[in-house]
C-alpha cells in the first residue's frame, strides 16, 4: 500500500498541540482533485450509471468530511463542489471522512451551474434537495444514473443551480425544528438512490 511507518518517541506529538491525535499521525499529500469531465467518462467506459453527489457552499469542515464518507460508503463516484464558498479540505476533514477523502474522486469546479449543464449533456439527471420543493424524495426517481445537490445549511441552494436542475426534492419534517443537519440529510438521500438501484 506504500505506506512506511516510523516510530517516533511520545514527545514529538507534543507538537500536534492539544489535539486528539491518538499516538498516531500521517502525513499526506494534498487531495489530488479529479476532472470530473474524466470521471463520468469512466464511469460510463465501465458501463456503470453515474451517481453524483454535488455540494453548493457546504463550508463546514465536518458536514463536508461526514458526506464525503457517506457519499464513498453508497459507492457514490465523485462528490463535487465549487472552489470558491465551499469548506477548506483540511485534517480535520480527512478525519471525520475517516479517510474516504482518499478513495472517492474529488471534483472542484468553478461554476456549479456550468457543471449541471454539463452533467445534464453526459445524459445525468440532476436533482436539488430543497425544502422549497413538496416532492418527498422517496417518491422521486434517484436510481442512477444521477446527480444530487446538497446546499448549505445557512443558504441552501443557489437559486441558479435551483433553476438549473432536472427536479426539486425535499425531505419531509415532522417537527419544530425547520431543517435537517446536511450531512444527515445527505445520508438519507444517497441511501435512498441506493435502495431504489437495487430494486
């Protein structure tokens, strides 16, 4: 696997600061960012169904790690999000991906309406969690291949990317609360488009 561990005495870990580092630390290269022009076209080469999943302005590091994870556990092949307005891919992100961050691809993009347009060409059904929508998402179509977008929990979606896709979904609340974490709600949509693939 190309890993070579050394043993270094407790005291160096001093260095990490207070941080739970767990008498364990890696040091990694930078996330290599992959064109999502290149993974859609491998996916299809594979004869797969393209499952996406695409983040507009998620900006918390945890939200961002935790979806990552989920997105790589769904067997999701890429979570996509823009460069500008979206969280720093940190050590605190690899953490709470718990390493996922290393084994899907990773796509930045400038434009996320740009990015629809393109999905929508390579023949990819784009839809947008929103709570602006009364369609419940387990009654949309989910199976790949498609494209889910998940909003920050501040602004939601931009209207652009809102106009630009395929469908509005929602998940219906029950209580006081108006709105899911994203990372959760993240959840229940990938899962959903992997119950429905397998039906």
């Amino acid at each position: 696997n190309g890993l070579s561990p050394q043993f270094v005495p407790a005291e160096k870990f001093a260095q990490f600061g207070n941080k739970n580092h767990q008498g364990v630390v890696a040091l990694l290269s930078p996330i290599d960012f992959a064109p999502l022009e290149e993974v859609v076209a491998q996916v299809w080469e594979k004869g797969e169904n393209p499952f996406i999943v695409m983040l507009d302005s998620v900006t918390d590091v945890r939200n961002f790690g935790a979806i990552v994870r989920t997105a790589e556990c769904a067997g999701a092949h890429a979570v996509v999000f823009p460069i500008k307005g979206s969280a720093r891919i940190s050590s605190d992100a690899v953490k709470t991906s718990a390493g996922a961050l290393l084994h899907i691809p990773i796509c930045r993009v400038n434009s996320l309406k740009s990015t629809i347009a393109f999905l929508k060409l390579s023949g990819i059904r784009v839809l947008a969690a929103t709570e602006k929508s009364q369609t419940p998402f387990t009654e949309a179509n989910l199976k790949p291949p498609v494209a889910i977008i998940m909003g920050s929990e501040d602004k939601g979606i931009s209207e652009s990317a809102l106009r630009a896709a395929d469908e509005l979904i929602s998940i219906p609340i029950h209580g006081k609360v108006g709105s899911l974490n994203v990372s959760v709600a993240a959840g229940l949509m990938m899962y959903e488009a992997v119950r429905q693939k397998g039906l």
